[in-house]
C-alpha cells in the first residue's frame, strides 16, 4: 500500500479544522492534509486527528493506525465508535493547555476566598455590604485527579500560598503536596479540602462521583471547583448541600447538557458560578509538535507517547 503523508481530521467545526491544518502546514508541510468527509483514497489513511466524530466513522478506514483526540480526553471519541484493539488512541497532553487550565483554577479560587461572586449578586440588587475574606495561606486546594493537570494546578496554588493535597486513583509523589489514593484514603483526602477541585477524565467508576456522599465529608463551608467533565456531578446533591448550608457554593465549568438549558436551576443560583467549558482550551499551535511526532513515530514504527488506555478511559 502507498503510505503517503497524510493525516485527515474529522471535526465538523470548520474554524476548529482550518487552525489545526494551518499548524500542520506550518510545522510538517509535507504532510499532506484533508478534512473528513472530503477525504480521498481512505485505504490510505493510517492517522486521523478528531474531535467529536460521527458514529462508526473508523469503520471507513480499513488501514487505520491512530486515533489522535485534539482534546485531553477521549469520551467524544468513544461515545459512538467502538475502537478496534489494533489502532492506538492518543490524548492531548499539552504544558500550555495544563497552564491555562491552572489559571482559571486559581482565578475562581481567589474570586470566591475575596467574595466575588457574592458582590456580583448585590450589584444587581445595589446592595452595598462587606463581607470577611479568607487568605491562600489559610486555604486547602483538594485536587481530585492529581494527574499532568492535577499537578499543573497544585504547582501554581502553591505559588500563590495556598496549601495544596491530591487524590488520584494510584499513589502519585509530588513534591510539597500531600497525596492521597484509592477509595481507602478518598475521605481522609475530603477532609482537607477547604476548595475541592475536580480535574479528573470521566470514566465508569468517576461518573456521578461529585456526589452526596463526597460533599457530606468536605469540611463544612466548602466550595467546589469542577474543570473535569459534567457526568462526574449528580446535580441535585450539590443544590441539596448548598442550600442546606455545607457547602458554601460551587464553580462549574462542565455539566451534563451543554449548552447548559436556559431553564436550568443553576443559573439563577446566586451560589454557583457558570461559565461555558471555558477553563482552557487546546492551542493548536502548541499541541501539534506532538501530533506530528506521533505521526512520525507511527511511519517509523516507533513508540507513541500520550497513548490511552481505552479499558481504563485516559
């Protein structure tokens, strides 16, 4: 078979596809581009770059090799498309990415320590009243999925004074936070929390975890911070704990439905903060360099690097 250079991305966002070829073109211009479902010579195709791609759509490539996401997880692939076991399926694991999604992280934590929201909601009511402040040095940032994001996050809370523990799902050594793993040291870990932040990939056992059950062992008072997925949140537990007073409010960055339905109760919760899946998005620009390495190493037979396990979901 002729193995020309050529990658094909399957996006249905025409901007999202121009930004991505125009970084091919700029940092591998001799890898030829097409756009699904523009393609040619399909039998060809060994390396595909996706985000959100129809139902059975690798079906169509009977010689596919790779499956790139152009985003950090892989649920939008998996959705509607079984995986053969013979193609490698690979993630977006970005510094620039993990940076921004650290600033936005840090932004709504110093927002809500100096009672931002808050003064947001009395504006609308031209109610002019203060409110006591808490200090980063007073301050727990729990970080729930203590991975390359997790540790982007931790690394700049530290930096600006705030105390900093992690949980991921096997044990994770990192320098001056205090980690915690497995379903064992999970409410150990809760505790901590004055801040939870959820940075975890969506998969069997984290869907629906932001639950009741996580929020009655977080320190009474607590905020939650979620830049991971939707799923991970059961909606009605996190109302019920905000209005019952344990939790002092929440940050919401992902959610179920998106765009979040203009009747939801969340947005006219004067406690909950919404923004649009906003925490930080893929730079083309920046996260190409290892697409295209990926690519090379697949010609050349070569490792891949940023390789997902489909079983365990990141």
């Amino acid at each position: 078979m002729d193995t020309t250079d050529k990658i094909v991305i399957i996006c249905d966002h025409e901007a999202t596809v121009a930004d991505w070829r125009n970084a091919i073109a700029h940092h591998a211009p001799n890898i030829t581009v097409e756009a699904y479902p523009n393609d040619t010579e399909r039998e060809k195709t060994q390396f595909v770059l996706v985000f959100h791609p129809p139902e059975n759509t690798f079906r169509k490539f009977p010689n596919l090799k790779v499956i790139a996401s152009m985003a950090a997880g892989i649920n939008h692939i998996t959705k509607h498309n079984k995986v053969p076991k013979n193609i490698s399926v690979t993630k977006v694991n970005d510094p620039l990415h993990h940076d921004d999604m650290a600033d936005f992280v840090l932004a709504l934590s110093l927002s809500y320590l100096r009672r931002l929201p808050l003064y947001f909601h009395q504006k609308t009511q031209a109610l002019w009243e203060t409110h006591a402040y808490q200090r980063p040095e007073e301050t727990t940032i729990g970080i729930m999925g203590i991975g390359a994001i997790g540790k982007a996050v931790g690394t700049l809370m530290l930096k600006n004074d705030f105390k900093v523990t992690g949980w991921s799902r096997s044990k994770k050594d990192i320098d001056q936070i205090k980690t915690f793993n497995g379903k064992d040291q999970r409410n150990e870990f809760l505790e901590t929390a004055d801040i939870l932040v959820c940075t975890l990939p969506l998969t069997k056992d984290t869907e629906g975890i932001l639950n009741r059950e996580v929020f009655n062992k977080l320190p009474k008072g607590a905020y939650l911070i979620n830049i991971g997925r939707g799923k991970q949140l059961v909606e009605a537990d996190l109302l019920e704990a905000i209005d019952n007073g344990h939790l002092a409010g929440a940050a919401l960055d992902v959610f179920h439905e998106e765009p979040l339905p203009k009747q939801h109760p969340f947005w006219t919760h004067k406690s909950i903060l919404i923004t649009p899946h906003t925490a930080g998005s893929v730079s083309p620009e920046s996260a190409v360099k290892k697409i295209i390495a990926n690519y090379k190493a697949m010609k050349n037979g070569e490792k891949l690097v940023d390789v997902v396990d489909i079983g365990k979901g990141y």
